[in-house]
C-alpha cells in the first residue's frame, strides 16, 4: 500500500468521529502548549536577566570581601578608600575604578517621604557602569574629594519626592543630614529583582561621614578589554591581599554572574518542561486507549481489508499512521496555543515569554515520538487480527 | 491448465480452550478454471471452514491445500494476503462494503494493496462497475443504495482483481429473490469468462443452479451431485 494512501485513510478514520479524535488530540494539545509556554516563559526571563547583567556595563570585574560560595557567612569590609589608590596605580586608569558603599536610608523633600538605597560612590560611576543621567549633572571629582553635600536621584525617588517639579537645585535629607540634588538619572527599571529607580547616589566620602565610617563595600572595576578581565582580576585581588593580609577577596566577572544564574534558570526552565511532559504523556496514554477502541470498533473492515490483500503490515500501518496524525494534528495546535500563550503573557503581563524554535520542535517531535509510541501497541493488535475472525465480528 | 484450487484429505481443528474441535476432517476437491461449484449443507457442517481456507483467509492443520498452484503451507502471512489479492475474490453475505466509501472507491480498495495510485484505481474500478450494471451508482455511497446493488458493488471489488477464483459466501442470502436471481446470473456470466465460482448455500434453488454440488456433513463430503 502506498503511503499517500494510507495517511488518506487514517484522515477519513479521524474525519469520521470528529468530536472524539479532537477530545483525544487534547491531551496532546495541552501537553505540548504547556511546554512551549513555560520553555518560551523561562527562556524570556533567563534573556532579561541576561540583558540587565549585560546593561550594567561590558568587561566588568565585581571585588568583593569574602569568598562567594553557598553557606559562608558574610564578611564585615577592611577595604577603605585607601586600597582604591592601590588599585588604581594597578588598573592604570582610574576612571575605570568605581566602589559603592551601600546604605537604605529614608529621604525627604518637604512634607514627602521616600525609602531609597544610598549609594556612596566615586564620580567614575558612570564611565565604569551603563548610567545615563535624565537632566542635570553627575557627582565631580571634587565633590568627591571634599565631600560635598550632593546627590543624583533615581528616576522613580525623584517622582516620589518631587512629582512633576524639577528637583534640580533643590534640597533633601538623606538620613537626616541635607542634600543638594544636581541630577537625576534616566528610569531603568527592575534589575535582577532590585528597583534601580530608588537609588540615590551621593559622593562616598559624603556616605561615609553620614554613616560614620571609613568602610566601603565593594569595587568595580571595568576591564579595558575581554581577554584582561582574568588578569585583572588576578592582579587586583594579590593588590588586595597583600595589604589585608587575614581577609579573603573574590572577583566575580559578568559571565560567570550570567553562568551561575543561566544555570539555575536552566534547570528551573527543565523542571517546568519535564512536568509538562508528564502531561503531554498522559495525552498519549490517552491516544492508545481511543486507538485500542478504534481497532476493535472497525475489526471487520480490518478482516475485509485484510480478505482483499492487506498484509499485516498494511493493517498496521495505516493504525499508526491514524495514531501520528492524532498526535502530530494535536502538537502542531498545541504550539499555536502555547505560542499565543506565550505572546499574550509577554505582552500582558510583566513575565516576559521568549518562543524558542528548538522548544516548538521538540515539543512537536516528542508529540510525534508519542503518536509512534502509544501507537504501535493498537496497530500491531490489528496488524494480527485473525482475518476469519475479524470478518465474523459484529 | 492446471487447477484453480486443489485440496487433499484437508483438515482443520480448532483449539477452542485446550480442547481440539475438528471443523473439516479430510476433504478432497479440486476447483479448475470456468469451474461453477456449489458447497450446500447444514450449519456447522464445515461449509464456512472450507470456503475459508480454500479463499486463503486460514489454513489448514492437515492435508495439502493448493491455490494457483502454491502450497499454502509454505507461505509467509505476505504471501497469503498477495495470494488472496491476485488469485481470489471474495462476496460476502453481508457485502461488507465499506460505510462511507463511494462504490467506485469500495471497488477499488484491493488494487490499494498492489500499489496502483488512485487514478488508476478508479478508472478499473469504474469500468468494473459498469460490467456488473451500476455504470450509474459510481459515487454513491452504501446507504445510498439497495442490497442487490450493493451486493454488484462487492462482486465489481472481488473481480477488479482479475481472480481466478471467486469465491462467494450466501450471496443471496440477504436478497429478495428477483434480486438474488440477478446476482446470480451475473457470477454465472463471469463462469462463462472462465472464472471459477464457488458458493456456498443453503438454498437448494441456488445449489442447483451449479453445475457442481457438494454437499458437506460432520466435517467431511457426504455426496457430490
């Protein structure tokens, strides 16, 4: 029998109890939806955080106090603006140097309120990292070096405190103590689950006083190129070693931030696809069973068939094939269905949706994979069917 | 010319539940070309055994059963379904068209089993069913037709084959009797084109219409007429 043949007959067999072969396709419809949607959910968010790590600047060298590893307990900072200067003279340019010391504080403007996280920082902040200022200026070397009272506000403090008014010139209390803005940055967003909008930056010495210490938190240091960043990091960290002789430093570049979080997104993004699976195998149980149903139901045109010259093989075939198109019909729908899921949710909501090709391939292979499977249990029991038998069933 | 169909002390036993039930117990018949047979006897006398293995559809457990010549003992389950498609044609009782086909594509269905592409099909298929009279029923479907035209539409499927055997089950049996007088002229033509034509009854008008009859009891011969 020739196979355009029998895909014809297996569309006449479908075509024949619509409302059941579509009952029967949903299983599989499902299943492979909720796979294309949740790869396609957790591939959309793996590339935004992706894109943040990446938008905080290229070539980065994050060194922190401490070692980086699950279960260590947090290390109280030695680094003071002292070591900066050891760094700088190993760097070689010290615009390329940033640190923070970080601090929640409560900000004021007049009667408003407003919770922020105050970042003590150098004035190399934004040639180090990706920060664009909206209107005003950024901290300068002498405000650093004096001191100075100033801050640059997030785009979504300086809405908090000020509304629609220009906060340039004006004052507010950062921790009680007063503040002159003099910037305000453009809105960036979440990044990495922290809003960057309430942020506000002031000059590290000026953080400094108003917390009373000599401490700052970290460093940044931005590589001038990809193949320096290991030597850097190397150089930085005995900088740092040598004269904090009883601390542990580690450097962390942006990959390997993008590989840890890649990673766990990874599995989580399996995880999600693996009990979608199970769905997607609960729809196929379903196709052997109606296919089971579908042989006994025509065993005597299976005997007719098989009277006029129908080889065992031809018989269980053409049931296979009935069992590939059931499935395949139900993952071709099933990947418009989580397709469109997909897009509505990236569309909608705020969790983003990426559609990967090779997620609808698989989903639509393994939906093909299944039809085979769960298929070839029913044909063979047709492809044996008694012919004698078959034709004296009623 | 050599037979159609030879059989030799054939025998078939069934194992129903571990026990042996022969349902043919040494039959001996041979079938030659333009041959027009009738097998008449009671039910459960071996009739509906016979015609089976002697259309290929089963075989037998002893003896030697030749069909075109071929030993059906030494054939693989391809080979029985390749000998059934090119040697023997099959009517049924109860038509057994299939529900929804159109006559022409009922007609057509064992050429589906040698490969021959659809357009192919319908034209044997067509011109099949012009020779047994329904020229107009082409594309109708079952319901849409009378037994005695249905009955043509199976016996158009069972020649579109060339077979030289056509081996028919009751034809009439679910016919008025004007109808069943027509479907039996027409396999009477076909004896005239050389076809071997066996039927089994258990109508005695039919029965002796052929030219043969033999007559089955407990599993054997009891009489040829």
């Amino acid at each position: 029998m020739r196979l355009a043949e029998a895909w014809r007959v297996a569309l006449d067999a479908l075509r024949a109890n619509r409302l059941r072969s579509m009952l029967t396709m949903l299983g599989v419809i499902i299943g492979v939806a909720a796979v294309v949607a949740l790869v396609a959910i957790g591939t959309g968010t793996k590339q935004q955080i992706e894109n943040q790590v990446e938008g905080l600047g290229s070539n980065l060298l994050l060194v922190v106090p401490g070692r980086i590893q699950a279960g260590s307990a947090p290390t109280s900072s030695p680094l003071t603006l002292d070591d900066i200067d050891a760094i700088n003279r190993v760097v070689g340019d010290r615009s390329r140097v940033a640190v923070t010391i970080a601090s929640g504080e409560t900000v004021r403007a007049g009667s408003r309120t407003g919770f922020a996280s105050m970042q003590g920082v150098l004035e190399t902040t934004p040639t180090v990292f990706v920060r664009r200022l909206d209107r005003g200026a950024y901290l300068t070397r002498t405000d650093v070096s004096t001191g100075r009272r100033v801050a640059v506000l997030g785009a979504g403090l300086a809405r908090t405190l000020f509304a629609d008014r220009d906060p340039i010139g004006r004052q507010v209390t950062i921790g009680g103590v007063r503040f002159r803005v003099i910037g305000v940055f453009e809105p960036l967003g979440q990044s990495l689950g922290v809003d960057r909008d309430g942020e506000v930056h002031v000059p590290v010495t000026a953080a400094q006083r108003l917390l009373g210490t000599e401490r700052i938190d970290g460093i940044a240091i931005r590589a001038p190129d990809r193949e320096r960043i290991g030597e850097l990091s190397t150089a930085v960290v005995a900088a740092l070693t040598e004269r904090h002789p009883d601390t542990d430093f580690s450097a962390v570049t942006q990959e390997q931030i993008l590989g840890v979080l890649g990673d766990i997104l990874g599995v989580l993004t399996g995880v999600l696809a693996a009990i979608a699976g199970i769905s997607l195998l609960v729809g196929g149980v379903g196709v052997s069973n109606i296919m089971l149903v579908s042989v006994r139901e025509r065993t005597k045109e299976i005997g007719l068939r098989k009277a006029v010259g129908a080889r065992p093989r031809d018989i269980g075939v053409q049931f296979l094939l009935e069992a590939v198109l059931l499935t395949t019909t139900g993952g071709i729908l099933g990947m418009l269905l989580g397709g469109g899921t997909a897009l509505l949710v990236d569309r909608f909501t705020p969790v983003p949706a990426a559609l990967t090709w090779w997620s609808m391939a698989l989903a639509f292979g393994v939906s093909a994979a299944v039809g085979i499977i769960f298929g070839v249990v029913p044909a063979q029991r047709a492809g044996r069917l008694d012919p004698v038998v078959a034709l004296r069933t009623e | 010319m050599t037979a159609a169909i030879v059989a030799d002390d054939v025998s078939r036993t069934y194992q129903l539940d571990g026990v042996s039930v022969p349902a043919l117990r040494g039959v001996s018949l041979t079938v030659e070309p333009g041959d027009y047979v009738a097998i008449v006897g009671t039910s459960g006398s071996g009739k509906s055994t016979l015609m089976h293995l002697l259309g290929g559809l089963d075989r037998p457990t002893g003896g030697t059963l030749l069909i075109g010549g071929r030993d059906v003992s030494t054939l693989s389950p391809n080979e029985m379904a390749e000998l059934r498609n090119t040697t023997i044609g099959f009517v049924f009782q109860s038509f057994h068209l299939l529900a929804r086909t159109t006559a022409q594509d009922n007609v057509g269905l064992p050429l589906v089993y040698r490969g021959i592409g659809r357009r192919e099909r319908r034209e044997r298929a067509a011109a099949m069913l012009e020779r047994v009279g329904l020229a107009h029923r082409i594309t109708h479907r079952p319901n849409q037709m009378s037994g005695g035209e249905q009955q043509r539409v199976a016996i158009a499927r069972a020649l579109v084959t060339g077979p030289s055997v056509l081996l028919a089950d009751e034809p009439t049996g679910n016919l008025d009797s004007a109808t069943g007088q027509s479907v039996l002229a027409l396999l009477e033509s076909l004896v005239d084109d050389g076809v071997a034509v066996v039927l089994v009854t258990h109508d005695r008008d039919v029965a002796a219409r052929a030219r043969r009859q033999i007559v089955m009891k407990d599993g054997l011969i009891s009489a040829t007429r």
